[in-house]
C-alpha cells in the first residue's frame, strides 16, 4: 500500500483522510440524534444547544493550544497558521469538557450531559483514526520505529508502530466493554463518560512513550502531562469505582 491513500477524482484526487474525518463527523453526530431520539434526555433543546456551543469552543481552543505546545521547540514560530495547523484530540476532549461544565454552570445543568455522547465520539474516533492511518506520515500520528512483524512502511522506509491502528483497536475495546458491564450493571448518572475519558487518557498516556514527541528531561511529553491532569481530574474513578454502578437485581 502507497501512503497516503487518496481517492482518484479526473485530474486530481481526494484524500481519504479527509473522507473519514467528514464521515466522522457527520455519522457521529447522526448517530448521536438517534440515540437522543430514542432515549430520555433530561436536558431541554435550548440548554442541550448551549452545552454544544460550549463543547465546540473548548474543544477548539484546547485542541490547538495543547497542539502548539506539544513540541516547546517550535513555540518561536508561532503565529495563526501554525496555531491552526497544530492540534491534538487529547487537547480537544479535555478542552471541551472545561467549555462543558463551564457552561453547565452557568445554565444551571446538574445532570451529566455526556452520557449520551459516548458511543457516537467512539464512532467518530474510529472512523477518524482510521483517516488517520490511511494518510501515513502527514498526518503525524505513527509510531516509533518497530521490528514487530504487524510494524508498517508509511512510505519513508522505516517500519512503524501503526499507533493509529493501535488506538482503533482501543476504542473497539471500550465500546465492547462498555456494553458488557452495562448488561450487567446500571451505571450511575456521568459514569458512562467518566469511564470513557479516564480510559482514553490512561491509554494516551502509556501509548505516547512509542510515539516520536518531545520529551521533557523528566521523561514525559506536554501530552502526557496534560493526560495525567485529565487522570487526576478524574481520580475518584480509580478510588471508588464501586460508585459508578449498582448491579442488577
């Protein structure tokens, strides 16, 4: 396989990844709609609408701020295009949960409102890291150099973790176990996504040591450090995970 894989379009051509970032989006959030449509929300459409806007702000910001820090190196060329070219899903995830409750806060939401959400950011995340596999090394999100046998050539030579493969198989995973314990447990209001992002970050923690990023002295890059911000945020999963569910009688 060539890498990047684009689609041939007359002349030109149309690059997959952007195929699958679209699909993402637009089946992510049609599957969201079919879910709210078949289960209670007991958030009204114009709060419900807020908490987006929230989400989207946060999730920009977050995304490229985290983005441009993530190699300190580069900081003295900072300028719009570099800020925008740069960006990163852990940024975006942990940037739009601080839009999230902020806004929450203001409105007076008090129930968890990303619940719903969870199963259709698995299915945009996998369609989108699938994206991501398929643009090779523009799109910056392989792996170290690896002798394992399932290690890929992303067209410059050198065979690779397929990190992006890795994290596809995670989020398959997650939205298995979720179902699973879901079948067996009623899950207390917030732990669907609480489990979900405290997993996430856990594993972007551990799957950043066979990515190429910057390394602090300490032997930790910004991702890292920001994921075990998001970790402690989050500690009382870890602590009483027995809160989270209630099994079924």
């Amino acid at each position: 396989m060539h890498f990047p894989v684009n689609i041939p379009l007359g002349h030109s051509f149309v690059p997959v990844h952007f195929v699958c970032e679209t699909l993402a989006y637009f089946l992510g959030y049609r599957y969201y709609a079919y879910l709210r449509r078949h289960t209670h929300d007991s958030i009204d459409d114009n709060k419900r609408m807020l908490i987006f806007i929230g989400a989207a702000f946060g999730a920009f910001l977050g995304s490229h701020l985290v983005g441009v820090l993530e190699n300190p190196e580069a900081l003295s060329k900072m300028n719009l295009i570099y800020f925008m070219g740069n960006k990163t899903i852990v940024g975006g995830m942990l940037g739009g949960l601080i839009g999230v409750e902020l806004v929450k806060k203001r409105i007076g939401v008090t129930v968890s409102s990303g619940d719903l959400m969870v199963y259709p950011l698995i299915l945009a995340m996998i369609i989108g890291r699938t994206g991501c596999f398929f643009a090779g090394l523009e799109d910056g999100t392989y792996g170290v150099a690896s002798s394992l046998p399932w290690a890929i050539n992303f067209g410059d030579g050198i065979r690779r973790h397929p990190t992006n493969l890795y994290e596809i198989l995670f989020w398959l995973l997650m939205w298995v176990s979720l179902q699973l314990l879901e079948r067996r447990y009623t899950l207390a209001n917030g732990a669907r996504f609480k489990l979900f992002m405290a997993g996430y970050l856990l594993f972007r923690l551990g799957i950043e040591f066979i990515k190429p990023a910057f390394f602090f002295s300490f032997g930790l890059s910004v991702i890292q450090l920001v994921c075990i911000a998001g970790i402690l945020y989050y500690y009382k999963v870890f602590i009483y995970p027995s809160k989270l569910v209630t099994k079924h009688a």
